[in-house]
C-alpha cells in the first residue's frame, strides 16, 4: 500500500498528557467534545482494553444519527491508543459510510500523546485496512475533508480541556 494514503493530523493542547488520555478515553470526556460542533452525542459502550469496543452515535440538529465504533487493540495508557473505527449500526455491526459507498470499512488508526512542558502533543494517523483500490482513493480524496472536520472536533476538545 501507497504511504501516501496514511492521514496524519497533529494538534498540541494546553493540557497534560494524563488529561488529554482521560479526555478521548473516557465517556463523561468524550460526550462534551466528541462529535460535530452542534451534534449531540451518545456513549452506548466504552470499554477500553484490548479488544474492548467503543460503540457510539452522534446526532445531527435536524435529528439524523450516525454510528460509529472503535475496537481497541492496544492501549499503553497515557500515551498510545490504536483501534480500528468503522461506521456501524445501533447494534454495533459494521455498515459502509452513509455519505460514500466506497468510503473504506474500516480505518486503523494509531494515537500518540507526547507532552512537552505541561502541552500535550496527539498526533492521529489513519489508514484503510483491507481496502480496495477503489476505497484507498475515496480515504486519499477526502484528506482535506476529514482534516477539516477534525480541526472543528478538536476545537471542541480544546475548548472543553480549557474548561476541564
């Protein structure tokens, strides 16, 4: 597979390290920041081990849901995650992307949280497992999509450790 495909986004917060973990693993965190800027969200499961699942949704202002979920494979607690996330339905079964038929079923994704000086440093890399070529090229396309979505959701987390 092409390196290029891998997403990479990087953010430095005003928090500690221990902070920011507790903040994308915990679901009385998660619920504050964790979705659109004027979406609801809802933590249906989160346990967090190897092999555990968080099973979420998210809930537009006009009402539509969307769910989604993660399956942890490793957690080095406070300073790496690696999951796998997908779309999913309300039972946890994974669905294609209700926006793009050939969005990739599932994306490997590897956090890291580096603190310097008080900061706290997460730098997220995605990359489509098993995919078609068809799929790779949706994930490359929409790069700046997802890094322009991700921007607003970090801002929320920012906002919310700013306050936390």
């Amino acid at each position: 597979m092409s390196k290029q495909v891998e997403l990479v986004i990087t953010r430095t917060f005003d928090a500690p390290r221990e902070l920011v973990f507790k903040a994308v693993t915990e679901p009385e965190h998660l619920t504050h920041w964790w979705a659109p800027k004027g979406y609801t969200m809802n933590v249906a499961k989160l346990d967090l081990r190897p092999g555990g699942v968080f099973h979420y949704s998210q809930r537009s202002p006009e009402g539509q849901e969307m769910w989604g979920k993660f399956v942890y494979r490793e957690i080095m607690e406070p300073e790496k995650l690696v999951f796998t996330n997908s779309f999913s339905d309300e039972e946890g079964n994974t669905v294609r992307a209700p926006f793009n038929q050939t969005w990739p079923l599932e994306i490997l994704n590897t956090w890291t949280f580096a603190e310097h000086e008080g900061k706290t440093t997460l730098t997220m890399r995605g990359v489509p497992l098993s995919a078609t070529e068809e799929e790779l090229k949706t994930f490359e396309a929409a790069h700046d999509m997802v890094q322009k979505g991700f921007a607003g959701t970090l801002d929320q987390l920012a906002d919310y450790l700013a306050k936390a």
